[in-house]
C-alpha cells in the first residue's frame, strides 16, 4: 500500500499540488527556524534578521557592518579565538576532529548505489564497491627494474 506522498522524491513527475504545497511549508519552517536562531544568537528582533536576510548571501565585511558576525577571518582565527575562551595557551597544539567523519569517495558512491535499486541494479553494484574497498586496503608493493643512469 502507498500513500499519496510516497512518489514525492521521484525524479520523473511533477509535484502534485498538495505534495508542492507540503514542500514549501517545509523550506519556510527551516527557514523560519533560520531566522529564529540567527535573532537569539545575535540578540536581534526575528523581523530585524528578517529583513536583513530576504535570501542574500553577504561578504565578511558587510556582515560584520550588519551585525551578523562579530568577527572577520579564518579557520586559524576561529581556532585561536576558541582556545582563548578555553585557555589553551596558544603555543598549545589541538587537534581537530571533524563529525560526521568526513566520508571516503566509496563511502559516498556507496550510499549512492544502495538507494538506487529502483532504478537498477544498485545493491549489486553497491556490493562490488564493498569489495573494491576492501582491496584498496591492502597495501600494495611495486617491483620497477632497475634502469642504468643515463648521461
């Protein structure tokens, strides 16, 4: 049994007009929720952030002139600022550790190819990926002859 949303992801039909409507209800929750925790953290009205917002993209610099961010720079700014607020001398090395795990190319192709079984056959090849994987683990020697210097 399918419900009338069930073929809502499926690349080879148009959205009926409930299912667009279900659709743009969700992207102005999520941007709503956006606009919301932009105000708390930067202790501003929703409609301030609202009005600033409207969809734009804005440079470091009229950011920070907007009041969105406090500072301008990079991931060492961003590293050097956190280990002040935590007093990591700085002279102190820190590791970074990125969550989720970034994941390896096969990993993502992997994904790819599980959830494609309705469109062929993925899980089979989602399968083989799993053991060319496996044999790009192992490592791997390679013998070159020997070649005379050449003056």
């Amino acid at each position: 049994m399918t419900t009338e949303n069930s073929s809502i992801d499926w690349p080879f039909q148009n959205f009926t007009p409930a299912q667009r409507e279900a659709i743009l209800k969700f992207m102005h929750d999520i941007y709503d929720n956006f606009l919301k925790g932009v105000a708390e953290g930067r202790h501003m009205d929703v409609a301030a952030v609202d009005k600033i917002a409207q969809g734009h993209v804005w440079s470091g610099e009229r950011a920070k002139q907007l009041g969105l961010v406090d500072e301008l720079g990079g991931l060492d700014a961003a590293i050097a600022l956190a280990k002040k607020l935590a007093d990591i001398p700085d002279a102190e090395q820190v590791r970074l550790v990125y969550l989720p795990p970034p994941k390896t190319l096969f990993e993502r192709v992997r994904e790819v190819l599980d959830g494609a079984s309705i469109l062929g056959p993925g899980p089979a090849l989602a399968d083989w990926l799993r053991r060319l994987e496996a044999l790009a683990r192992i490592p791997a020697w390679t013998l070159l002859p020997a070649v005379p210097d050449v003056q």
